[in-house]
C-alpha cells in the first residue's frame, strides 16, 4: 500500500511517502525534515518494514531529504538511494 507519513511539524512542513510490500520490504520516497526522523523510522518499524529497496529523494529541500542520515543509521537495511539533484540552470546564482 501506499501511506504519506504525516511529517509536519508545528514549524515545518515535509514529505515522505511509503510503498509497503507485503514481504516487509518498500520503497520510500522523501525522508522527511531532520526534526521528523524519529517519526518515519517509528512508521516504518511499526508497518514491519525491515528493508527499504529504494529511498527515492525527489529534490534538495532539507524538508525532504533532511530525515535521510538519521534513517541510513537505523537498523532498517537500505539497498539504494536515489537522489534527484538539480542542474546547473536550475540552481540559482
């Protein structure tokens, strides 16, 4: 199935999104703000998730890939992870 996992803080807003398999894998898409960590590993753990195929990092906003080293560190094993990164023409000067 597919959840977004609330990561929205009193101050910050942020997105992390997981694709659940039934074989306690799934892929997750964004990690959430650093803040938030401890929320997205809860979920994780608590939809028996113990390997993510892919953590899939849609652009370089911390609120959503600031949650990643927290989860990297976890006890969850992680097979890749995908960052998207911007070009030269669409980082500002």
């Amino acid at each position: 199935g597919w959840t977004s996992i609330n990561v929205n803080g009193t101050v910050q807003q942020g997105d992390a999104h997981l694709l659940a398999f039934g074989d306690g894998t799934g892929v997750l898409i964004d990690a959430g703000p650093a803040s938030q960590a401890p929320v997205v590993l809860s979920y994780l753990r608590s939809s028996g998730i113990r390997r993510l195929r892919s953590i899939m990092i849609t652009h370089g906003h911390p609120d959503h890939y600031g949650g990643l080293p927290a989860i990297l560190k976890s006890d969850i094993a992680i097979d890749e992870v995908l960052f998207n990164l911007p070009t030269k023409g669409q980082i500002a000067n």
